[in-house]
C-alpha cells in the first residue's frame, strides 16, 4: 500500500513537471489538428489489433509504454532506451501524452505553394481500469504568398473515460473517433464530405470493446456533440465493427455496420474491411463500404467509398504506400484519388512525410505535399 | 514283398512332398536403403506470449541447416545422426531492436558470443505411415542454447513425395529449463515456453550403406 502511494506521489510529481512543460508548447504554437498517426501497417508484425500500441482498442490516438517503445524501435537512429528492460510490474499510475507539431507544405502545380502548421496535444491519464483521453488540436490558416485561407482555430478533439474490467474489454464513453475497419479513421474520412456531410467525425458516444485472440469487436450508439454546423446535422445512431483474425496475427477481415438518423438525412451504411500483412515488408489495407442516405427532401442516395492501400516497408525507419480512394455517387459524381506517400522516420521526435495526391472527378487536380513533424512524448 | 515296399517308398515320397510343401518359406528380408540426407534452407519460427493480453512476439529463420541418415526399408522408416542448426543472426522478429535485445538477453553468452542454436538425437523412431501417407516420428536428443545442452524431444511429420520428403514439426522449449530470464521489454515481458515450429524438405541423398533388417 505504502509503495502504491509512493508511487502514485512520484507520478504526479512528474506528471506536473510535464503538465507545465507542454502546456507551454502548446500555447506557443498555433496549428492544425494533426492527422490520426496509427500505423494499421503494424499487422505485418503480427500485431493484429490496435491495442497493443494504442491506448484506445479502436486504434490512434496517444500511444501506451509498449506503443511508443515500438514507435522509438522503428526510427533511423534506433538505440535501446535506458530501462527498456524494466517491466512496469502492478496496477501503477499512468501519466501519457505527446505533442505535435506538423509543418505542411502543399503544391498544386497550377497554383500557389501554401504552407500550414498543425499542433495537437494527446494526453491518457490513469490506470490499467480506468483511464481519461484529451485531445486539444490548434490548427493555423493556410497561408500562400499572396493569400491566407482560413482561421485560426483550436478545440478540443477528444475527451472521454475508458473502463477496462478486464482483459479483452473496454468501456468508452465521450467523444471520440467512431470506430473503422481499418483502425485509422482518416483513411475514409474524404468520403465523409459527400456520404456524412456536416455531422460530427467525433461525436459523444457509448461504445463497447470487447477482443481475444480471435475476434475484435467494438459497437456503439453515438449522438451529436454539440458542435454541428446546424442542429439538423445533430446524428443519432448505432454501429458496430467485428473482425476475425486469420492467418498467424496477419490478416484480419471483417464487417462495418452503421444506422443513424439526423432531421437533415437519414443513414444506412455497411461494408467490409481487410487487413493483410503478407511478409514483413509487404501488406494491404482496405476497406469499401456502401452508403445509403434518404434525404429530409425525399431524395434517396446511394454512395460506394473505398480506400485500398498496398503498403511497403524496406527498413522499419522508412514507410512507403500507394492508396488509391473513390467516391461513388449512383447517379451522381465519381471521384478517384491516388496517393503515394514516403515517410521517413529519423528520430523518436522527429519525421518527415513526403506524399502528393492526385484526384480525378469533374477538375482533375493533384497536390504535392512535404511535412515535418516534431513530436514530444 | 515287393509291392509293399514300393508302396512304402512311394507314401513314404508322397507323405515327404508333402511335409515339404506345407513347411514355411525361408524369410526374405527386404533390402534397406540408406542415404544421407542434407537440409538447407529450412525454417524455424517461433511464438512465445507475454504478461499482456493480446500480445505475442513472433519470429523466424530461414537459415535451418541440418543432415542425418535416412534408413528405409519398404515404408518403414528411420532416421539416425539427426544434426541441425539455427544461426542465433538469422533470428528476426521484425523490428531491429528488438532482435538486438533478444540475441543479448536470450541467446548471448557470457562473453559475449551467441553460439547457434544446435539440436542433435542419434535416432528418430519413426511409426507406419498413416491414411495421408506421412510418417511421424519423434526425435529425442538434446537442444542446445547458448552453449547449455538439454534433453529435447519433437515429433516430426514426413511426407515423401517422389524422392523429397517434407518435414514439419512442433516443439517448445522452456527458457528456464536453460538458466534463461524472461526478457523484458518496453514494459512486456515474455512468457517462459517458447513454441517452435519448423519446416524443411529434405532430398535423399546418395546412400551410404545398403544392410538388411531382421525381422
């Protein structure tokens, strides 16, 4: 008991240092939400689910001590942490958390160079039962020589509790990501703006984790997290995600399920997903689903979405990816985008993502982006 | 007189023929093969579970080397001066790091050197091949890691096709059993059996010695 205390003060200790340390970052930086950083290509390591390394079950998000040992092993300048090979032995205090900074620069060949600087901070604070997740993301205006779009913003991206009972499962309840199939809700968030518009990408929710050795299952009821453009894009809605893992830890597939309801459109959405380490090295991620939406205007619209990815990895500091996306509306507009990406990952703190995007639909346009991220956790 | 006799004879020959007819053959004992047999190229991964649920770390080699004798008479079949062995480099889990801690931690000498992985058993007794024609026979012998041989036992399965066999087999080892910690790592520590599968093919070679097994 006297030890439980004791450490529970030094944590805090700590915890209080860093509190002050990255608050201070975080109000000297203004940026963008940083994109979700999960890397679904972890299946190639027999790494099946995402909780091995993230603090969620539903992947991204602040990374737990094996995550970032994991995160620090796969960079260019990889050197054995001192203590790495202590066990952080008993139900003991955690006090997790990065911080990041993305300086982004975009290129669209018939236009003007813009520049954009992204920070969020991510923090878990805990137990093994019980934890609390914050997010707060600061992102700036895109500025361009002649131009600035946009507006500052910032806002908290996530907040919520997590219960775990036991090993295997999960109780989450506040705002979150909903669940995917591939664990990285940014792989199918551009399809959102046509099958999903307006409505929360993080809205208040209740979900249930539950996942063994072979089955991964999350479900949930969601409701609108108050920050809607309109209250007729406040959704309500059920959903679910269940995967079977196949193959050794290296192929999981599995279905998407989600109903909702909101005064602007009504929602049904189904699919399928897949997540396929084929050596070391080589692997695939995809997932397609359909979407069908009855509008409040009497207007019915189906929309096929997808994201395919064959992901590459030659040496654990340098990950290469070719995803190629679409959007179909029945009746309506395609939209296609291919997307090569480089990522080279130089130190635990630092990395650089090389990528451009190509889109074809009605004005074909392609962008060219280089990032820097400097990370602190 | 006469007459009698030559009855006798002939019942006499009569009754010989057959005595001689009915006695059983002379055994003929069917020619043993033998050859020895080299492995190259052969595979060896392994799974071994940690203190947190859901996480297993796995790893493999595609460098297992071995030979023995290959004994065959008919479909019996016997395998003797079983030698095989891993090279402790060849050993990968996929992050660099983390090879780097298991080759310290598990396999590193105390000065400093990481000796293969060796396994030897003078004979494999093997038992008649079942409906899928594979035969399974169980190696007993020693394995040792890190220098530190102990008795070691595994049951292979042999599928010949043509003049190939195919072997695959199942075996775990305790690390304990070698005087080896749990190692941990990032706040994951192992579980203390390792599980092992291997897999290699095995041509036959040219024999060595042509005997015969008595029944």
């Amino acid at each position: 008991m006297k030890s439980a205390v004791r450490n529970v003060r030094a944590a805090l200790t700590i915890a209080s240092r860093r509190v002050a340390h990255v608050t201070a970052l975080a109000i000297l930086v203004l940026a963008a939400a940083a994109p979700a950083a999960a890397y679904p290509n972890m299946i190639r390591l027999h790494y099946p689910t995402c909780v091995s390394c993230h603090v969620s079950p539903q992947g991204g998000g602040v990374l737990n001590k094996y995550g970032k040992g994991i995160d620090f092993a796969l960079t260019l300048r990889a050197d054995e942490p001192e203590g790495a090979e202590l066990q952080q032995e008993g139900d003991v205090f955690r006090f997790l958390y990065d911080t990041r900074a993305t300086l982004g620069v975009d290129r669209d060949p018939k236009g003007e160079t813009e520049y954009g600087l992204n920070t969020s901070f991510r923090t878990a604070v805990g137990n093994e039962k019980n934890q609390v997740v914050y997010a707060f993301a600061v992102r700036s205006p895109t500025l361009a020589r002649t131009r600035r779009t946009g507006a500052a913003s910032m806002g908290m991206s996530r907040l919520y509790w997590m219960y775990q009972p036991t090993k295997g499962l999960a109780f989450v309840v506040g705002r979150d990501d909903l669940p995917t199939g591939l664990g990285s809700g940014g792989m199918t968030s551009f399809a959102r703006r046509v099958n999903n518009p307006n409505v929360s990408s993080a809205p208040t929710q209740v979900k249930l984790f539950w996942w063994n050795t072979r089955w991964q299952v999350a479900t949930y009821a969601y409701g609108p997290d108050g920050l809607e453009t309109a209250p007729q894009y406040e959704g309500r809605g059920v959903g679910g995600v269940a995967g079977l893992n196949l193959w050794k830890d290296r192929a999981v597939v599995g279905l998407t399920a989600r109903v909702s309801k909101a005064d602007a459109f009504d929602r049904q959405n189904a699919g399928l997903f897949v997540r396929l380490g084929l050596t070391e090295q080589l692997g695939l991620l995809a997932e397609h689903d359909v979407t069908r939406r009855e509008l409040n205007t009497g207007i019915r619209q189906t929309h096929v979405a997808g994201h395919a990815e064959v992901f590459y990895v030659p040496a654990g500091w340098l990950q290469t990816a070719l995803a190629i996306q679409h959007l179909n509306t029945t009746g309506g507009a395609s939209t296609y985008r291919l997307s090569p990406s480089v990522e080279v990952r130089l130190t635990g703190n630092l990395r650089l993502v090389f990528s451009s995007r190509h889109v074809y639909e009605a004005v074909d346009s392609r962008v060219y982006s280089v990032g820097l991220q400097v990370k602190a956790q | 007189m006469k007459c009698i006799s030559s009855a006798l004879v002939f019942v006499g020959l009569s009754a010989g023929a057959l005595v001689a007819a009915q006695a059983p053959a002379a055994p003929q004992t069917p020619a043993v093969e033998a050859a020895s047999a080299d492995v190259r190229g052969g595979s060896v991964t392994f799974d071994v579970g940690t203190n947190v649920f859901a996480i297993n770390v796995r790893g493999a080699s595609g460098a297992l080397n071995g030979r023995a004798r290959v004994l065959q008479s008919g479909d019996a079949l016997r395998l003797e001066d079983i030698e095989a062995a891993v090279a402790v480099e060849s050993l990968r889990t996929g992050l660099k790091l983390r090879d780097g801690h298991m080759r310290k931690y598990i396999f590193q000498t105390p000065d400093g050197k990481a000796p293969d992985v060796r396994f030897s058993a003078k004979s494999a007794e093997c038992s008649p091949a079942d409906a899928s024609r594979a035969v399974t026979c169980v190696a007993s012998g020693e394995l040792a890691i890190r220098g530190t041989a102990k008795p070691f036992s595994i049951p292979l399965k042999v599928v010949r096709t043509g003049d190939e066999f195919r072997v695959s087999g199942d075996g775990a080892v305790v690390l304990s059993t070698y005087g080896i910690d749990r190692p941990s790592q990032f706040g994951v520590k192992t579980n203390d059996e390792v599980k092992l599968h291997l897999e290699f093919s095995v041509k036959s070679g040219p024999p060595v010695s042509a005997s015969t097994v008595p029944r």
